[in-house]
C-alpha cells in the first residue's frame, strides 16, 4: 500500500479529521515559549503527537478536543515542529500533502478517497481526490462535496453511492456493510426521494455475504445482463463456491493473494478438481479481466452456459 493511502486510513481510522477551523487568539504567543525548557519540550511533544495520531493535519478544535492546550500549540509554530496551514488549521511539516492541501481549504478526504483510505472495495481510484467541506467551494485539483465535517463511513458511502458510477458504489458500500462500519438498515433510509431511486436500488442489491471485490463485480455484471447469480453456494467436498450462475456455471473469484503459499495452491486445485467430478463447470475469473473486459466476461459467461445447456 502506498505510504501516503497508510497515512489517510490512520487519520480516518483515529480522529475526527479537520472541523471548519476556528478563529485563533494570538494572545497566547509568549506563554509557552517563556517556561522551563523542559516544560516547552513537554509542550512541544504533545502537539506533535496529538497531530501524528491525526495523521498530521489538526485543527484548533480538534486538538483542543484532543487535550492540547493553545499555548502548545502556539509554542509548536513557534518552535517550527508545526506549520500553521490555514488559520486555525495545523500540520507536522511531512504531513501527506493531500491532507495538507485540503486543510489549507477546511476540507477532508471524501468518497472514494476516504474509502480507499478506510481499505473499503474501491474498483479503480480516482483521478482526482475528493474532499469533503462545509462551503462547497472549488478546490483546485480535487472534486469538491459539500457536507458536515467531520465524515461519518455512513457519509463517505452515501457520498460514493451518490457520486460514482453504480458498481463502483455498490463495491464501497458493500464492503463497509460487510464489516458493520454501516449498518443496512440505516443505509436505505438515506434516500427516501424519488429522484434518488436508482440508488436505493443499489442499495437493495447489497449482500453482505460476498467474498471479495472481484466477486461483487462479477456478480453486479451478470446480474445487469439479467442472468440469476447464487452467492457463496455450498458445494459437498468444496465448501462455498463463490458465484453459482442459472443453477449451472460456477464462478470462482479468488485474488492472487490466494495463491501465495503453497498450502493454498494445494487447496485451489482440490477444489477445482472437486467441481469437475461433480459436474460443476467453474470459471475462474481475475479483477483486472473484470474491470478491463467486462463485455467480455459477460460473453465468456453465456457461451460456456449455452455450451454445458446444450450436453444436458
Ligand atoms: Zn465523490
């Protein structure tokens, strides 16, 4: 994973990211500076610390919430172990540029880049990150949401659901069903307008047993050609075969990262010889074949249902 993805899902995982950033008084400059050397030091440690468990950007707010006291944090930017962004708003000086810039704008990731850092299904990332703030105003480089900060998982998946194409929500907003980040019922009272039915919808179609990110998609792409998809079948010598299509093709989806002992390889094979004595034609299918070829996918699956339809 990419360092800078590592520090956004901290800051996600530990804090309330940035509230809109609050005057700060500027009374407070000599107080720290004026104390024991030791007493500065203790000061200057506490600041920093409390912005690296917020992965490095903070606001006054938040870290007065977080027990810092002004006069530390005025003593940090004297002392240069933190930057003031914005007013209001503070970052350790190797703080993720991402964070940096957004709170420079009083803004937090959003979406799909607040999913991505959380480690939920994200298909494909985006072009350019989305944040999240209260004013709603452009920001350069970035796809701006207007919302309350800071971001609940139930915001971050209604703003994915909302704002990008419909597999690539349901991916995002399956996983954090999945992991009980979100809870379904509460997610479908969300959007009770009429002009946002597709997306309940969407929503509708969310089952939190699925396996994997490659699964989900598979699935979603041969539900839209109106083929009946099974999840997580219980085969006798097998286990759960991943997706089972019109009651004859199975779908096997595992990633890679399955294969990576040679235990697990053993496993695979046991199990794709399994299916062929039970006559269960299996495909077996990788996310990037998915996401590169889906119209191809989706014609692999048809001919292989025709094939074994017509030797029955
Ligand atoms: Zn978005």
């Amino acid at each position: 994973m990419k360092p800078g993805v590592e520090v956004l899902r901290q800051c996600l995982r530990t804090v309330p990211p940035l509230h809109c950033a609050h005057a700060f008084s500027t009374y407070a400059l000599l107080a720290a500076v004026s104390d024991s050397r030791n007493r500065q030091h203790a000061l200057m440690r506490t600041i920093t610390d409390a912005l690296a468990a917020m992965g490095g950007v903070g606001s006054t707010s938040s870290l007065r919430q977080a027990g810092v006291s002004r006069r530390s944090i005025e003593a940090g930017v004297q002392d240069s172990s933190v930057q003031r962004v914005a007013r209001g708003v503070y970052a350790l000086p190797d703080a993720e540029p991402l964070l940096v810039h957004a709170g420079r704008h009083y803004a937090v990731p959003a979406c799909v880049t607040a999913a991505q850092a959380a480690g939920l299904w994200v298909v494909k990332g985006p072009g350019r990150p989305h944040l999240a703030a209260g004013h709603g105003r452009p920001i350069d480089g970035c796809v701006v949401h207007r919302s309350n900060v800071p971001l609940t998982h139930l915001d971050i998946v209604c703003q994915s659901l909302r704002c990008l194409p419909p597999l690539e929500g349901l991916t995002i907003a399956e996983s954090a069903v999945k992991r009980g980040l979100v809870q379904l019922p509460t997610l479908r009272e969300q959007f009770p307008a009429v002009r946002e039915k597709a997306v309940l919808g969407l929503v509708a179609r969310i089952r939190p047993q699925s396996g994997s990110i490659i699964e989900t998609m598979a699935r979603y792409l041969l539900e839209e050609a109106g083929l009946t998809v099974e999840l997580q079948v219980k085969i006798p010598g097998v286990g759960h075969l991943d997706l089972l299509v019109d009651g004859l093709l199975g779908i096997e989806t595992d990633g890679y990262a399955h294969h990576r002992s040679r235990a697990a390889y053993r496993e695979d094979r046991r199990r794709w010889n399994v299916t062929v004595v039970r006559g269960i034609p299996t495909l077996r299918v990788t996310f990037e074949m998915l996401l590169s070829e889906p119209t191809e996918f989706v014609r692999m699956v048809h001919r292989a249902l025709a094939t074994y339809r017509s030797a029955q």
